[in-house]
C-alpha cells in the first residue's frame, strides 16, 4: 500500500520476487570500495576521535571498482568492503527501517551491515553496506543479486525532524 501511493518510494522499483511476508529484498549495485593491505614496513593508523568526516578517510584509502554486468566481484575470507544497495529509496516521514543480511549469505558467513542496521524517518538515498567475510571460502557477489532484508517499523508518531545525516541523500558515484 505504502508502494503503491508512493509514500515509499524505490528507485528502480521492487519487483515481486522481492517482497517477502515481513521483509523486502534489497540488491546489490556495481560498486565496491575495497581497502588494500598496506605494503610491508608501512604503517596506517586511523585516529577516530580526530576524523570529522569519515567519508574522507574513505576517499582516501579506498579503492572504487565499478563490476560490469554480467561479472563478479571475489570477496575472499577476511575481506571487508563496502557497497550499496542497487535501490534508492526514499522513507516517509511516519516509517523507519532495518537493514538485515540474508540468513544463505550468513551461512557462508558474509555480514552485510557491521553495527548500522538502522535506517531512519525520512532517509533518502541509497543505503551503504559494511560487508565482511569470515568464512572459509571465496565467495563471488554479483550485482543486481538479493543481498539484503529492509524491514520497515511504523513509528508512534512522525518524525518532527529532518534527518540531518552525512548521509542523506548518498548516492553511489554515477561516473
């Protein structure tokens, strides 16, 4: 319902095949950040208490690569990189979200979301994945493919305020 009269909104839409009983199916878009280990004898140290912006730590010592559909990207054991959701949605004020990894990824122990599985009132934009490996084999990942679980919670009352967030509005890089 909530669909249909376009107070949420998923930009491309959801496709059947996606929509479970309590749960939606997100997928996986062509881009991964990925973080090469250091070269020996080099040392890198990220002091949290002094980044302002971690999105510029990112952009640092991070490497962007775009998979071309049809291929796929090896996530090997101990990897950890980041990714979006192939959606951009845009929540209503009166609903938030939960992002949950799929229990047949989970089995072959990949982690979709570290410890930011909330999504609040009134997000837009697309989500951003914090995926790890800690299984004992090579996994391939396949953009367009059902990686993870939105599960929407009706709030008691709208949100009074706009979400001021780094990342409202984040969208994959379109270049």
């Amino acid at each position: 319902m909530e669909i249909e009269s376009n107070r949420l909104v998923f930009e491309p839409p959801v496709q059947p095949v996606q929509l479970a009983t309590s749960a939606l199916d997100l997928r996986l878009s062509n881009e991964f950040t990925t973080f090469p280990l250091v070269p020996e004898g080099v040392t890198v140290e990220i002091d949290t208490s002094k980044i302002g912006n971690v999105e510029s730590v990112i952009a640092r010592y991070g490497e962007r690569q775009i998979i071309p559909t049809g291929e796929s990207f090896l996530l090997r054991p101990g990897d950890f990189v980041l990714a979006y959701t192939l959606e951009y949605i845009q929540l209503p004020n009166y609903l938030a979200a939960r992002v949950e990894g799929r229990s047949a990824l989970a089995r072959l122990g990949i982690s979709i979301h570290q410890t930011a599985p909330t999504v609040h009132a009134a997000f837009e934009g697309q989500l951003r994945l914090e995926i790890s490996h800690n299984g004992p084999f090579p996994c391939r990942l396949y953009p367009g493919q059902r990686v993870c679980q939105l599960v929407l919670e009706r709030l008691g009352s709208p949100a009074q305020n706009g979400l001021g967030s780094l990342f409202q509005r984040q969208r994959q890089n379109q270049g």
